[in-house]
C-alpha cells in the first residue's frame, strides 16, 4: 500500500477548484433566448420621426473594434441634428453615397447623445432614391441572414 505525505482534504480541495473552474466557461456559453428579435438598443419606435433637410456635413466616426460609422449632420429648418446613418461598410455595399447639400428625407428615432438630440436613422431618401436601413422594429437589416457582413 502507498503512503501519501498529505492530508486526504488536500485532494478533495484540488478536485472541487478544478470542478468550479470547469464550470465558468459553461455558464459564459449558454445560448441567447431565442424567439422574435427585439428592438435594437438605443432605437424607440414610439420616437420615430420624419426630417427633412439639406445635408450640411458628411463624417465616417471610428470606433473599438474597427467600426466606422456614417453620420450625416442634416439642417432642417427647425434645427440641426446629427443623424446616424449607419455602418460605413453597409453604405458602400448599398452604393449610396451622401456629400453636402443633398437634400434628404430621414425617418428614424430621435434619441438623447452626449448634451444633444440625435437621430438613428431608419430610412433615407435622396430624390427617387430611398435606403432602408432598418426595419419597422428598428432591427438593423446588416445584423441578419446572409447579407450580414462576414
């Protein structure tokens, strides 16, 4: 028979550290809830909204991660408001390009940003030309199915 040098506890002790520790990367790995797709946060149906305006600025906004987003600052006649368009790269695969002076009709939810209002735009329409960014929900079209960016 073997002699161990240790205490018997000392095993249990190591046995239940590797058993916890096995079980974090389960908990961090359980599916989503799956079901019909919510709202994409920050986006509020109940503030949806219908600008109309001329294009004054045109910015690419990088973010973590590599993002770059375009946003279009749109003077209306009330105001001036920078609207969130979306993902530069989504833009690009829609071909759609904005420059200063479009005029552009926005319909999208108007959100609190920083000290300033902000729109997160669901549609845009230039002349006869409308980009549909989101859909009735507010759920980003890049975000699913097989046109999402790989």
């Amino acid at each position: 028979m073997t002699k161990y040098n240790f205490p018997f506890s000392y095993l249990l002790v190591a046995l239940a550290g590797l058993t916890a520790t096995s079980a974090i990367p389960l908990v961090a790995q359980t599916p989503a809830p799956s079901g019909p797709p919510t709202a994409a946060p920050g986006y509020d149906t109940s503030k949806e909204v219908t600008l109309r305006g001329s294009v004054e600025a045109v910015s690419q906004i990088s973010g973590r991660r590599g993002w770059s987003g375009t946003h279009v600052t749109l003077k209306t006649e009330k105001e001036t408001i920078d609207v969130h368009v979306g993902p530069s790269w989504y833009l690009t695969q829609k071909q759609i390009r904005f420059a200063k002076g479009d005029q552009i009709e926005v319909t999208g939810s108007r959100v609190g940003f920083g000290n300033s209002d902000a729109l997160i735009a669901r549609e845009v329409r230039r002349g006869e030309q409308t980009l549909t960014l989101r859909d009735a929900q507010g759920i980003p079209l890049w975000s699913r199915g097989p046109s999402r960016r790989p």
